[in-house]
C-alpha cells in the first residue's frame, strides 16, 4: 500500500505511471475537474473509456430542470474546496494563473463526448471516492487514506472504517446528540425520527470511557435497539496484502456461528491473506475446539507495485500459506485451553490435471507406434504424495484425515488415519512387503499398477490379502 498525500507525493504523477494504453478508467468523486484533465491529457489521450460517477445526488430533477442545464453540468469548473478528495488544491491554483479556461474546457469537453460517460449517485447515502485504473495485464485503485487522526486515536497500523470526512462528521453527529437531544430521546430515537423526516441514514462515532472508538449500528426494521456500538474499527494488517480481512471481526463472527459447534467446518472461498484460518486457530486455542476451516485462493498474480511483489511474493497463495504458518506458530506462543490439542498443521492442495496418463483414459486414442512410450500409465512428473490424494479423493476418504509415512522393506509406505488406507507407490513390490502389509489388516490397500517385482507378484498380491486379511479393499493405479 502506498500513501499518497499530495505534498510529498502527487495523485497525478502516480496515475502518470499507471495509465497505460487503451486502459479503462473509473472515477467517483464530487466533482469533475478540468485542470486533472489539462494535467494527465497525454495520459487520458490513450485511454479506452472513463466511467465517471458523482458521488453526490448531481442530475437530479429537483436540481436541473432541463437537458441544457444537465448537459452543462458535466463540465462546469468546480470550487478548490470542493477539489480536495482527490486534486490537490495547491495544484488547481497554480492551473488557474497558468491555462486559459475556455481553451482548455473546449479541448477538455471533446474527450468527453468521445470516450466519458457520466453517471450520478441519486441516493443520499455517502459514497466513497476512488480512482481505478484498469489496464491489459494489470489493475491499480486509488482511494482516500482511511489513517488519520480521530478523536486523538491514529491507528499504527490498518485503518478506519470510514473515509476521514465521513468520520468526522459521523462525531459532529453525535456530539449534536448530545447537546440538544440526549436528555428527551435516546440515540435510536432519534436515529428513528431523522430517518423518517428527512430520509437520512446518519452515522455516529464516539470515543469510550475506555478510550475506544466506537461507530454506532442502527437499528433495523424500525425496531429500537439499545444503543449498539461497534468497537471493532480497523481493517487487518497482520500481512502486507493489501485488502486484509480485520482479524477482530472474523473472530466475532466466527465465535458467534461456531460457539456450540467446537467440530465446525469454515469455509471460506476468497480466502486472501489467511485471516479466517489465524481466526479458527485462535478460537480453538480459547476454548479447546476442534475446528476446521477449508480456505480457497486461486493463484492469483500479485501487481507488479504491490508491497507483496516488492518482499518477494509472487502469488497472492503464497502470501495465505504464510500467514497460516506464522498464526499457527504464535498461538502456540500463547495461553491456551487445557484441552485444546493444540493441532495447527494444515494441508495445501493444488487443483492440476490427472496424475494418469492420456492412454489410461482414451485408449482408442493412442497409436501402435506410441504403445511403448506408455508402459508406465502415470504422467512422470507426479510424485507419490500426488498419487496419495487421488487414491484418497476417488475412494472419497477425508483429506483432513492424519497421514504418517514409514519405510518397510526399503519401501514407503503411507498410513492414513492408521490402517483406514495403506498405499505404497514404489516400483519392486515384493511378496514379502505385500505379506507385511496384508498383516496389518488394513481396510484399503492400493499399489502401483507396475509397481511390482514380477507379472507373478501382482497376480499372488490379491490372493494374500484374501487369506491374510480378507476384509481389504486392494486397489491398484
């Protein structure tokens, strides 16, 4: 993440940088700027398309009563206060003692026409401004700072829920409260009656007797609550991805659904820098739980000007397997439950092609002059682990279940959850390893399909286990 303040570091240089060629821009701010165009115009000459959203009710009837006035709207020159968001007000002056503005509104409103298109946000609930920047290979967003200095707190790390002037103004709200209606209506009360006369939605936020900043959730559906507050007020930073779950919240949340379920599955399908995975971890490490969480992260790039990439992530998976492997190890640091069994371990799965060759699959296929290049029916980049969980996924026995790998005979061997599965994928099985195996009782057995020593072994296999341990399933791959 990269904090751009406009003194130090500019919006426009950096948008310089970012806008390629037939790159796709959106923006919602409240205002449109003619000096930004004049500005990046060599940059917004090769764009594609802007889509552009006031953030601010802007074409409203009860506010532009005819297309002429709506037509002129989208390139009025705005006031530099109202600038501020996203142009820095020092830039727009020094712009106004240099351009001529008709020219420049001329050459500004042309663009338009050929690649803008304006769209106003009719509601009267607060939305907030951003810049994105879509190109061919890669996407950059920009967006007001959400780190600054609230009732006397400055977070050290993440960031406040709201955009600064909303905050701010969600304290004025309160302290409004405070002084003129607190003593004859409670803060739902009024909340209620806002909303009725004027169809405003308004925010709070307040600072605790603690010290604890606090942002006021409403009631819903009309019925009053008892003042709610929620204290949880910054995204996560526990790794540098750059829009991180708050570890707070999931907490909450998870704590909330799996409390009477210590055997709970949490399945989460944008699973980022691994926050729901430290949030099972720690809940279980409270109450000695046993649950489990199942997290899914396509292997996604991470951008090129991303702090990930800069510290030597490549993919966005890399950054999730990590922080599971940093939470696990600091909730071990910790107090613990004295029944918790302190499992932190966790399995990383890869979505690939068949560990089988082609000819396994369509034999009609294969030509006569391909037949000895596929002896051997398993791709040769696949390792027994990758045969393992096939074996696993086609008999549908549980990938959590624990795995544990010996060596017999010169032979691994692996043993899932003890003797529900036994599978040795080397090459030179013998009779003497097969009758080792076989007196173990196994319920499952699975080999390599030319894994054995001899056309005799293979065959006598199955008929040990029918004698030693008639109650294996022998399989072979």
């Amino acid at each position: 993440m990269k904090i751009i303040d406009n003194i130090n570091s500019l919006l426009g240089e950096d948008l310089k940088s970012s806008i390629k060629p037939n790159a796709r821009l959106k923006i919602a701010a409240s205002c449109f700027s003619i000096y930004a165009y004049e500005s990046l115009k060599t940059e917004l000459e090769k764009v594609n398309s802007l889509e552009f959203i006031f953030t601010t009710p802007t074409f409203v009837p009860d506010e532009v009563t005819d297309k002429l006035k709506k037509h002129r709207r989208e390139f009025f020159i705005p006031k530099a206060s109202r600038e501020n968001a996203l142009y820095g007000s020092e830039f727009e002056i020094q712009l106004r003692n240099k351009l001529t503005q008709r020219a420049i509104a001329r050459e500004c409103a042309q663009w338009v026409r050929n690649k803008a298109t304006f769209k106003s946000n009719k509601s009267k609930a607060q939305m907030q401004q951003f810049v994105c920047v879509q190109n061919a290979d890669e996407g950059v967003a920009y967006r007001p700072t959400m780190r600054y200095d609230l009732l006397g707190v400055t977070p050290e790390k993440g960031q406040w829920r709201w955009e600064e002037d909303r905050a701010k103004q969600a304290v004025n709200n309160y302290q409004d409260y405070l002084n003129i209606h607190s003593k004859n209506l409670t803060l739902d009360e009024w909340y209620i009656d806002t909303l009725t006369a004027t169809n405003e939605k308004l925010n709070f936020v307040r600072k605790n007797e603690e010290g604890v900043i606090q942002y006021y959730v409403p009631p819903s559906g009309g019925k009053l609550l008892s003042d709610n507050w929620m204290d949880i007020t910054l995204s996560g930073n526990e790794t540098i991805f750059d829009t991180e779950k708050s570890l707070d919240l999931l907490n909450r949340i998870i704590g909330w659904i799996c409390a009477n379920d210590q055997e709970s599955t949490v399945l989460d399908f944008f699973a980022g820098s691994g926050t729901t995975a430290d949030s099972v971890f720690r809940l279980n490490a409270t109450d000695g739980g046993k649950r489990k969480f199942i997290l899914v992260q396509i292997d996604e790039l991470c951008s090129e000007k991303s702090e990930a990439k800069k510290a030597g992530y490549t993919t966005i998976s890399q950054i999730t397997k990590k922080r599971i492997s940093d939470a696990g190890r600091k909730v071990l640091e910790d107090r613990c439950h004295e029944n918790w069994n302190k499992d932190v371990g966790f399995r990383v799965l890869k979505i690939d092609t068949s560990n089988m060759s082609e000819v396994y699959y369509t034999p009609d296929g294969v030509k006569q002059e391909d037949l000895l290049a596929a002896v051997d029916n398993i791709k040769p980049d696949r390792t027994p682990e990758d045969l393992l969980f096939q074996v696993l996924l086609d008999w549908g026995v549980d990938l959590s279940l624990p795995i544990t790998k010996q060596t017999i005979q010169g032979k691994t061997v692996f043993f899932v959850d003890g003797n529900a599965l036994v599978a040795c994928f080397d090459n030179g099985i013998t009779e003497e390893l097969v009758k080792e195996l076989a007196a173990g009782n196994p319920l499952r057995v699975v080999f390599r399909d030319n894994g054995f020593f001899s056309d005799s072994v293979k065959i006598n296999a199955e008929q040990i286990f029918k004698q030693m341990s008639p109650g294996t399933d022998v399989k072979a791959i």
